[in-house]
C-alpha cells in the first residue's frame, strides 16, 4: 500500500486511523516509517494509542479570482453538499467542480486526486480553520449558562465543552457545559458556516482530529516522543506510551446510516469504534420502532421490488410503500454502502441507475438503447449520479435527438424546453444478490484495480458470467428489456427476417478500456459528454470470436470497402450492414456502443481522422457519409466500441403445408415465373404429389401468391 492510497483509507474513516492498524490493512514498512516526517500525515498519542491523522497544506481560496492560486476554487456550500446559490436557474460565483483545469492540477501536485469529494470534505475540515468555528474559550470559562462569553447567544463561536472534545470531561452528565452539537446554539452556529445536519454526528470526530494535531504541532508536553527506530511490522498490538491531557479520538455518532465497505467485504478493524454499520450485505432496510431501528427480515426481496423502478411498494409479506418509505404508520429506511462513483476502487458499492417515464408509463434508463420514438439521451446513469453527488440540488442539462431537458434533483423531474412537458424521474440501485455479494467477497483480495471488481462492468451483466480473460455471452430472453429494444432497432429496416438469438457479450478487459476511452473524450471535450450512439456491423461467423475478444480490427472485418476512410465501419440501419453478412446460413451482426464524438465527412485516403481545422492539433472523432444526416460511421480506434450485443438471424424461412393430417413430402422447386399483375410466383415441381410442402426463403416486399396444381397459398 502506497501512500496515496493510505491517506483515501484514513479519509474515509473520518480523518484518523489507530498506528496499530497500519500494518493489519496491508501498509508497508517504509509507508509505516516515513509518517513521522511525512507531510500528510499526524502522528498523535491518544488515550494511550497512537494515531494517524490525514493533514494537507491545501487549503480553500476565499476569492473568486486570483492567478497563481495554489488552493483550490471551490464553494463551501458545495463542499459540505447544498449550494443555495445554485438552485433552479441561478449560478453560484465560486466553483462547483473539483475536475477543472485548476482544481485538478491543485489536486495532482499534492497527490489528492483520488479522494472523493466526500474525502476532500473531511481532510479539509480538519485543516482548513476557515470552514468551521474555533471552540469559544471564553464559554469554557466561568459559571453561568454563557461562561464568561460577553456575546453570549449572538457568539459565533462554537459553545461546546472544551473538555470533552479533549476527552478529558470526568463530569458526564453533571457537566454544566455542553455535551451535544444538536444543541440550539452549537447547531444553529455551525449551520451559518454552512454545516448541514447530517455532518453534525461527524463534528465530535473532526475537532478531535483539529485538536490532536494543534497539540501534536506544538510540541506540548502532551504531544508523542518520537521513537528513534520504525517498530517492527509484527508486533500485533498497540504501542502503549506515557502521556497526559489527550483526548480519545474514538468516534461517537448518534445515528448510523452507512454501511461499512470494510465489513461488508470482509472485516473491519475499528471494530465497535467503527461509526458505520456493521452489515453483511450493501444495504440493509429497518422499519422504526419507538426509538429504534430493528431490520426487517425480507430484506433481499424487498431490496429487489426496490430496484424495480416501475414499483411504489414491495410484494413480500412486509408491504413497504418506497415513496413514503412507511410500513402501515412505521417509518422505514434503507441503509446502503456508499455510492459507486465516489469509491470506484471498492467492491460492493452501491450503483444507482437513473429512470424516466415515459408517455406509456414505461421506466426507461438514462442512455439506454433507444425505444421506439425515443432517442439516445447525451447524459447516463453514472453522469447523473456523479452530478448527485456533487449537488443534490442541482439542475442538469441534456440533449436527447432534437430536443434539449432539464432534470432537477430537488424535484426528480424532466423538462422538455421546447414543448414543456415534465415526466417522473426515479433513481433505484442495481440489484444485488446475495450470491453476487459472496461472489464479489471471494475477491477482494485480488489487486485494487477497478477492473477486477463488479462496480467496473454495468450491474445488469450476468455475475456468473465474467471471466478474468476473454469473453463470455449471455443468451437474453424474448422477455428481456435489452432483447425487446435491439429487437426494435434491427426490424426498424429488417422485418421479414427472423432473428434466432440475441446475445450480449461479456468481456470485462474491452468494457474498461471503452469506459476509459469515454471519460477521456469527456476531458477533452471540456467536461461534456462526447456523442455515443448504437450502431450496426454486419460480419462473417468466422470473424465473431475475434471481434468479441480484441475488438473491431479493420484489416480483417472491414475489407468490403474503404470509401469514407480505413476504419471499422458502422451504420445506422442494420438493413445497411446486413449486405455485409455471409449469405450462408444463420448470418451473424454486431449492435455496438460507439463513441462517434464529432464527426466530419469522410474520404478514401484517410487513415486517421483528419485535424479540426488547417494546422490544428486537434482531430475529429469519426467520418461519416454525410455530415447533416449521417448513416454510415467509421471510427479508427477501437477503443472507440464496445461489441455489445451479437445478434443471429436468417433471411425468413417460411413453411407452408396443406391441412390433411397425412405425412407431407418435400417438393424441389426447379424453376419459377413471376406475373407483375398477379404477384404469382408458379413453381414447376419435380413431382407432384397430393400433399405438398412448399419451402420458400427471401425477404417479401410485395403480397406473394404460390401455386401448385392443387390449391393456391396467399402470402402477405
């Protein structure tokens, strides 16, 4: 374990973590050895333990335009989670994004760029003194309801015992001082800085964290003698010290509501100091009773109504009602892991998707594959909940075809610009199982590499179907969602044909790289999303396992022609791409996610796609045929695709035969002749027997007539 990568731990723990820790999480002697000297990191005594706490120099620029900054630009209010400044149409004057050009080079050149927003959150708390109040020195002194504060309940000081943040109140509940951050004046106080009400369980941690390094920093006679050797790796227990007027930095919450990513994929090492919840599974639903929260026992079943975004209620003997979250006259939570776009890197997070309704009332997700009328919307799931996390408040913008929307938070709603129609939006979890949970368990002592767990790859995928190397298809039902909406955009130019299996492909390694190819384009295209849609490619059966393992290769999938470019090319129409089939057989194509970006007209000497404009370094993404309507598509990296979903099908056999219940025998049509005004098609057979079958094999365009010398069979 690097550095880095300790500090994300720490953060994520609320700032601090027990030294005797270090070695149980996989941190390595030099890591352990270099702390004392290390600019990130406080060693501080507490309560007889050592531990670490998370420090940075970057702070929080308090202006709205400086150069040569090297603190980053960023709104409180959005750090701590509600920016009011940016509701509805108003924009906020300070920043609100972490990934910009300024911010992420701060980030970079101190090593944070890892963190989520949360974990930037609680590193700057504990080292930025211009986010939170001091304590009030003079409210810890004298008697009185006030101390000696002459502000009294105007003070914009914290009015909190100075002593039991330290750790050190022997008075408990006789203390005249107060011992609660609910309480009127700490609360409201912390609320004019912009504190919202579900950090305050957080703040005992936090100013114990602040006051540990104030005394660590200065070199009080309660502040650690250094040891003058890194103590070995195995010794197994606590390092016990002499020391006086430390505090505890055990966390002390009021409520829990999240569930421990450590615990839930294997052990926690803060144990019962562990503020989290301790629960096997990623989430956890608990109905109220009195004054506490007791699970309820179908907990899968109704997390997996839940994940069912066309439901308002679970089905199980326990009826809870998901708008309202209410059993009968009981309130009712869901306790879940935190979300998977804040923590990438860990296993059995919780990935939300994001729905809106349609004008059959039909839930479709958020850059899905388009369904009928609709079209591809420019923003998916893992944009919107990235935005969620940012901003719960905020309003987002996007395109879908022609027409631009609005979706707001606040309201979970989408609004059509141009014609003013809103629809319902919903944010539901994917579901996981409890064979999926034990599946991503086993492999959390693999690499933390975000390709070697489940939250990589989109939480529909089959489990059980994701090899470490290669592919693996899944054979998806008639029933299926995605079946149903290939199944429309390939009839769109292809009915008469009959498709035999849609299959979608599973390969974890193209996933990733696809996913890191887009977030790349997003970079470079200031922020937005580059344009993706789903597209045809027609191939030979010999060439399928190869596109399905390396991906689209030109030099052997793409020989039929180079007319716009020599790339792997993709169209719009699967009628297009059929000509490309083999004609033998069941022909195979490809429906793919392809990153098309911006885009230009092709031509035949392109290799490459050509710059933006003359001398530019900058290139477009893709060619197509015709810039204003495009249909055709050619890409040159195929980083580009990902080859979604494998389609078989063949060219509409049909089977005719007469009613009598006599065995039938197959007539070999020898020669045929079609009449123009009578749309006949007469078939001289080789022989001619009472009971016939005739067997005919094309795509039909017209009514069709076959006739033999017994009856004639009407095709439309």
């Amino acid at each position: 374990m690097d550095q880095q990568y300790l500090l994300k731990v720490i953060c994520y723990h609320q700032g601090v973590l027990d030294y005797a820790d270090l070695a149980d999480i996989g941190c390595g002697e030099d890591v352990i050895c270099a702390l004392d000297e290390n600019e990130v990191f406080s060693v501080a005594l507490c309560n007889g333990n050592k531990s670490v706490i998370a420090k940075t120099k970057v702070r929080r620029c308090k202006a709205q335009q400086c150069d040569g900054c090297n603190d980053l630009h960023l709104c409180k209010f959005y750090l701590f989670g509600d920016c009011k400044n940016s509701r509805g149409r108003r924009t906020c004057r300070f920043g609100h994004d972490l990934n910009s050009e300024h911010n992420s080079r701060v980030l970079r050149e101190h090593k944070l760029e890892t963190l989520s927003r949360q974990e930037i959150r609680q590193l700057l708390l504990q080292n930025d003194n211009s986010l939170l109040p001091p304590v009030c020195s003079s409210y810890n002194k004298g008697a009185g309801l006030y101390g000696n504060c002459p502000d009294q309940e105007g003070c914009r000081r914290l009015h909190v015992c100075d002593r039991y943040i330290r750790g050190t109140c022997s008075s408990g509940a006789d203390c005249n001082r107060c011992h609660d951050f609910f309480e009127p004046h700490p609360q409201r106080t912390l609320q004019q800085r912009g504190v919202p009400n579900d950090l305050m369980t957080s703040m005992l941690s936090t100013y114990r964290n602040i006051q540990a390094m104030k005394n660590e920093g200065a070199g009080s006679a309660a502040s650690i003698n250094r040891p003058q050797s890194c103590p070995p790796r195995n010794t197994g227990r606590r390092l016990q010290e002499q020391t006086a007027g430390l505090c505890s930095l055990g966390n002390n919450v009021s409520e829990q509501n999240e569930i421990c990513l450590f615990f839930v994929k294997g052990d926690c090492k803060q144990g019962e100091k562990c503020w989290r919840v301790h629960f096997k599974m990623p989430y956890k639903w608990e109905v109220k009773d009195g004054q506490t929260w007791s699970a309820l026992p179908e907990n899968e079943v109704i997390e997996r109504d839940f994940c069912d975004p066309s439901k308002i209620h679970s089905e199980g003997s326990d009826c809870v009602h998901f708008d309202s979250m209410s059993l009968g006259f009981s309130e009712v939570r869901r306790l879940s892991t935190v979300s998977s776009v804040t923590e990438p890197t860990f296993v059995l997070t919780t990935e939300w998707a994001w729905f809106w309704e349609d004008e059959y009332g039909k839930w479709v997700q958020y850059a899905s594959i388009v369904s009928g009328k609709h079209r591809l919307s420019s923003i998916t799931s893992e944009d919107l909940e990235k935005r969620y996390q940012e901003d719960q408040s905020a309003v987002v913008k996007f395109t879908a075809g022609q027409q631009s929307y609005e979706l707001s938070f606040r309201d979970m709603t989408q609004y059509n610009e141009r014609y003013g129609t809103i629809r319902m939006v919903r944010r539901r979890p994917v579901f996981v199982s409890t064979v999926d949970a034990q599946a991503a368990r086993s492999r959390r002592n693999g690499p933390r590499n975000p390709s070697q767990n489940f939250r990589a790859v989109p939480g529909f995928w089959d489990k059980s179907a994701i090899p470490d190397i290669g592919y693996r298809t899944v054979t998806l039902l008639s029933s299926d969602r995605d079946y149903q909406k290939v199944q429309e955009l390939f009839n769109k130019t292809m009915r008469g044909f009959k498709i035999t299996s849609i299959e979608r492909v599973q390969n974890r390694d193209l996933w990733v790289v696809f996913q890191w190819k887009r977030d790349l384009m997003k970079k470079n295209n200031g922020g937005k999303n580059s344009k993706e849609l789903h597209l045809f490619h027609g191939t030979d059966p010999k060439h399928v396992d190869a596109i399905c393992r390396d991906n689209f290769d030109w030099r052997l999938c793409g020989t039929n022609g180079t007319v716009y470019g020599e790339g792997s090319y993709f169209a719009r129409d699967a009628k297009y791409s059929h000509s490309y089939t083999s004609d033998s057989g069941v022909r195979s194509m490809f429906a793919c996610r392809v990153l098309v970006g911006d885009y230009t007209r092709g031509n035949s000497d392109l290799c490459r796609p050509p710059p933006k404009g003359e001398g530019s370094p900058t290139l477009y993404d893709s060619c197509v045929d015709n810039v204003l309507n495009p249909s055709i598509y050619v890409v040159f990296e195929k980083h580009q695709v990902y080859p979604e979903f494998l389609i078989k099908y063949d060219d509409g056999v049909m089977h005719w035969t007469s009613s009598a219940p006599a065995p039938t025998k197959t007539v070999s049509i020898q020669s045929t002749s079609l009449t123009p005004k009578s749309n006949q098609i007469q078939a001289t057979a080789a022989a001619t027997p009472s009971k016939t079958c005739f067997l005919y094999s094309g795509l039909l365009t017209q009514p069709i007539h076959f006739v033999n010398e017994t009856s004639l069979i009407s095709v439309f």
